[in-house]
C-alpha cells in the first residue's frame, strides 16, 4: 500500500486534553467573492498556524471548515484572531465542548 501511494505516513494517536490541547474549535471563513476571487489565497498563511489541525473547502454559506485544537479559551481568541487576518471578510466561529468520536481511520472494503 505504501508503494501505491495509498499510505502516505504514519503517526501516533495522542490524548488531546492530556497534551493541553483540549479544547476544540472550528471556524468557517469565506472567500473574497468576485472575479478576482483566489480559494487558495488564504490557504498557505492558514497551514502556517500550528493550532489548526484540519482545513476544507466546503459548500454552503462558507468556504472553508478549519478545525483547530487549543489550550482554552485565551488561546482560542489569539488563534481566531490569526486566521481572521487570512480571509478578508468576517468568519464565524464554533467552540465544540464535547467530542463523542474523534478518529482518523478510514475504512477500506
């Protein structure tokens, strides 16, 4: 699988709240709309942010679901004011107090 290029790394599962990373957030951003409109703008300034753990482009009202893990709240509004400097129009942010699954396994038939 490795040689396909269907295993691209291994990592080692860690307790988010053990490692002071409990608290869990996600932000949807959206793009700069009209013709001059770049999706990928943002993106390189974003994977800079070590709190951020996941970013997607998605459908809907927003472009991008960006899911970050912090410390606590104080932390929280330093990173959200770091990623709203990515985007140039207002994001909206969602704390998420508990997880009930939390895995990054994919399963395979």
């Amino acid at each position: 699988m490795e040689e396909q290029g269907i295993i691209t790394g291994c990592t080692v599962l860690l307790d988010s709240a053990k490692v002071g990373r409990g608290f869990t957030a996600f932000v949807f951003g959206q793009a700069k709309l009209g013709e001059e409109s770049d999706f990928n703008k943002p993106i390189a300034k974003l994977k800079k942010i070590e709190q951020i753990q996941e970013i997607f482009f998605i459908t809907g009202d927003y472009d991008y679901l960006i899911k970050l893990r912090v410390k606590d709240q104080n932390e929280y509004y330093e990173v959200i004011q770091r990623i709203a400097k990515c985007f140039e129009v207002r994001g909206k942010g969602i704390v998420a107090p508990k997880c009930f699954k939390d895995s990054p396994k994919i399963r395979v038939i």
